[in-house]
C-alpha cells in the first residue's frame, strides 16, 4: 500500500459496511482547526481514494469526524433525540510523510472502536 490517508467505516450493528457516513478530515495546528476535506463512505464503507494522498501527507496533528448520527438516522435506526453518539471524533498524529494511515471505524448507535489499520 502506497503512502497516505484512508478510511473506512463498518456499523457492527448490522455486520454490514456503513455506506454513506460523511467523513471531515481536519488539520489541526497552533489552535486552529482546517477543514481539508469532506468525503462520504461508497456501498463498500470505504471512501473512492485516499483522504490525503503521499504528496499531501505532512507530519502533524489531524482529525476525522465521522457523522455516524446522520447514518443511523437514514437507515431508520431507532435513535433517541439528541442521538447518544452524533458525531465521532478521531484525532492522530502523522510523523512521517513515506507511511501508510488507515484509520477504520466500527460503529453502532452507542459505540465505537477505532485503532491504526493497514
């Protein structure tokens, strides 16, 4: 696998890839957020390509929000109003531009599981 940024999204709930989960893909530095991108999962939970592709990969720190509330309300999950888990935070650091970042998420309306995939 070439360097860069992927992700992918898998709702544990169901056993079945979360297609359509918005993910925004944040860089976080000297107390500022930036917004650099915002994807949506395909059928296969996965996005088309990478975040952040080996040119666009800096050492720092960066942040996925995945809009895991927004899926479960589509698939007409029974969720309470506000939803126990809305949207997920995910915030890691990048120290070398040459490596490959997966970073996955299991989701179900009361929980998650992220970890460094490959």
């Amino acid at each position: 696998m070439s360097a860069g940024l992927t992700s992918h999204v898998l709702d544990i709930s169901s056993g079945r890839p979360a297609s359509g989960v918005r993910i925004d893909l944040f860089r976080l530095q000297d107390g500022r957020s930036e917004l650099l991108r915002s994807e949506v999962t395909n059928a296969d939970g996965r996005l088309q390509g990478p975040m952040l592709s080996e040119d666009d990969l800096t050492p720092g720190v960066y942040e996925l929000v995945f809009h895991i509330g927004d899926y479960f309300r589509r698939i007409s999950t029974n969720l309470a109003e506000p939803a126990f888990l809305d949207q997920v935070p995910v915030r890691f650091g990048i120290s070398t531009q040459d490596a490959h970042y997966h970073v996955p998420l299991l989701i179900a309306p009361w929980g998650y599981n992220t970890y460094r995939g490959s």
